[in-house]
C-alpha cells in the first residue's frame, strides 16, 4: 500500500515551532477510573499552563467521540483503535510545538504502551490519576457506575471490566489526598524544566 | 453508542489560543493533480510564515498515510475516510490554534464538501493549485504517471480516476504562469489580514 509514497521533507520543524513558541512539547497523559477526576485535574492543569503562555491542547474521549473516532464502538478491538489514532493525532500535536494534555480511561497497559511507542518514549508522559473505585463509585459523578451495577451499560472500567494500574507512571496523583490546585502544583513541578524555556 | 458521553466544557479556549498566539487559525487546503506543485508551495507557504512568527502545521498524505491512516487503502471507500480523518485532525488542529495547512489531491468534489462542512466555511481556505495534466505528467517528478499509464497503478487521478476542479477556489494558483514564490505570495496577500493579528 505504501509503495509509491515518499515521506516529505518540511523545511520547518518541530524544533523551529519549539523555538517560535519558546516551549517543548510532549504528550501528557491522564489514565486512571470513570471519575477519577481526570479531566478535572487535565483542565486546571490546562489553565495554569495558559497562564505561564504555554501553549496546550487537550485531547479528550469524551469530545473526540464526536469527531474523529465517532464510527468506533466501544468494543475491546474499537478501544484499541480509538487510543491508536488518539497517539497518533497526539504525535503530529506534538510535533507543531503544542503540549499536549489527553484525558482517557486507559485501562490497560498494552494500549498504553502502544501509545508510548507511537509519539516515542521521550515524549510521553504518564499521570496515573489514582482514586479508588471505592471513591470513584462514591462520587458517581454522571451516574454511570449506578447503570453499570444495574447491567445498564456493558464493558464498564472497574466493574465489568479491568483496570491496569501503571507499574511505574511518571506521575502518581491520589486525589482522596490531594486538592486539584496541589495536583496541578505537583504536576507542574514535574515537567516545568522539560517544557518551560523561555 | 454516544448515549453515555457528555461534552465536556474547557476553561481555556481557541480565542485564548489564539490571542497567545497573536494570530486566527485557518485550515489552508492545497487541491490539484499529482505533481501539481502543491506540497512545493505549502512547504514554501509554510517557511514563509513561520519567518513572520506565524505557528504552522502541514498535514501531507504522504505522510499521513503511515501513521494514523495506515489502516486505510485506496479503494474509493478508504480516499473518503481518509480525507475525513484529515478533516478532523484539522479541526483539532485549528481548536488549538495552528495555522494548518493541507496538501492533497482531494480529486472529489464532495470530499471537499465534506471537508468543508467538518472544520466549519469560516475556517477553510480551498487553493486550487491548477496545473495542466499534460504538465504533470510531463513533469512526473515521482515517475508515477509512467507507471499509470503502464497500468501498474490502478485509481490514479488524472489518468483513470476523475479530478473534479474546483468551481470556485478562494485561490487559484497556475503553476504554469507562476513561480513558487509568487504563487506564495499571491496566497498570503490573501490570507494576511485574516491570520496576522500582531
């Protein structure tokens, strides 16, 4: 199928868009339970990046649903390949200078690695939101975890279906310990001198 | 399959982006045969914004095709599949800020439509970069006609596969009559006063 494709050559690249934006880019990834709070943290993570003129984005299931991958399932393969082109999709985020924030249940190591190898090691970096499924439960924050209980909804992360912890995440979050805006500190902590260069 | 998600509201906004960023992005859509000049002029396009501080992005087929469109073909089906995922790539893209600029044949009519019709008229830009099929193929820069013509490649636009022209491109480049830095010229003369906000 590739045969008679040839990979371009661009005059500006990802490191000249760096240098435009006084800023590297990587790949921020939230993995963690329906309710965690994820996108709670992404999104304060998000404006506090804006406020320091750091450019981000933020990818999103719940929002990239719509678009992109709105012809995916969520069957086991049709997860897979929702992640798949969400790394990919990342990868050429990345490489026009933006940070990238993703926000996604994630549930299990294979996917995740998968994601790793796509936008590359050096570029990736793991947050493992961790709330318990007790807590998760507790908040039940849209309801979901009820219809799941009641066999209302297939395939649910943590009751129906598993959830693979990272073994060794770049960064650990535990929100029944942590307010958002010491999650966001922590997280900024971490990642500051590989991403801030101005 | 959408039952169970919720549109989720961010704090930071494409304005913000692009206020950081002092500029409005727009998708910029190259549309022409094979050889046509396209990805020349982009390239071209795309040094010469970034000379003047606008942040840039190039969507390729080329390249496109081995990371998040790997899985597709060139069966009629895949082209259109294709092309949306790119469509919708761009619209994250322009969400984030990124002036995005894309090189395709895009040979169909109603693909373009459809392209259209997924980042929103207001953010589209369609560039016709018209080059005579006698040109192209005189041209042959990939060798691909010579195999077309040969039969070695089945679907190929120009030569066994309609390519349907542009009815009214917002820019019309004739690569015959144009060099490439008058053809950029020709489009940011265009595109200046609604991209360049500094």
């Amino acid at each position: 199928m590739t045969k008679n494709l040839h990979r371009q050559q661009f005059g500006i690249t990802r490191e000249d868009r760096e240098s435009l934006l006084n800023q590297n880019s990587k790949l921020i990834w939230f993995t963690g339970l329906s309710g965690s709070g994820k996108s709670t943290i992404a999104n304060a993570l998000e404006s506090y990046l804006h406020d320091r003129e750091i450019l981000t984005y933020t990818l999103d299931g719940d929002n990239i649903r719509f678009g992109l991958n709105k012809d995916l399932t969520f069957s086991a393969a049709d997860r897979t390949e929702n992640l798949r082109r969400i790394a990919e999709v990342a990868k050429l985020m990345i490489d026009s200078g933006v940070v990238t924030i993703a926000s996604f249940i994630s549930p299990l190591i294979s996917d995740r690695e998968m994601i790793r190898d796509i936008v590359g090691s050096e570029n990736f970096l793991e947050v493992f939101v961790n709330t318990s499924l007790e807590e998760c439960e507790r908040r039940d924050v849209k309801g979901l975890y009820k219809k799941a209980r009641a066999g209302e909804i297939d395939n649910f992360t943590g009751i129906s279906a598993p959830y693979e912890a990272p073994l060794s995440p770049d960064i650990e979050i535990k929100t029944e310990e942590l307010a958002v805006n010491e999650a966001v500190n922590l997280i900024y902590d971490h990642i500051k001198s590989t991403i801030v260069t101005k």
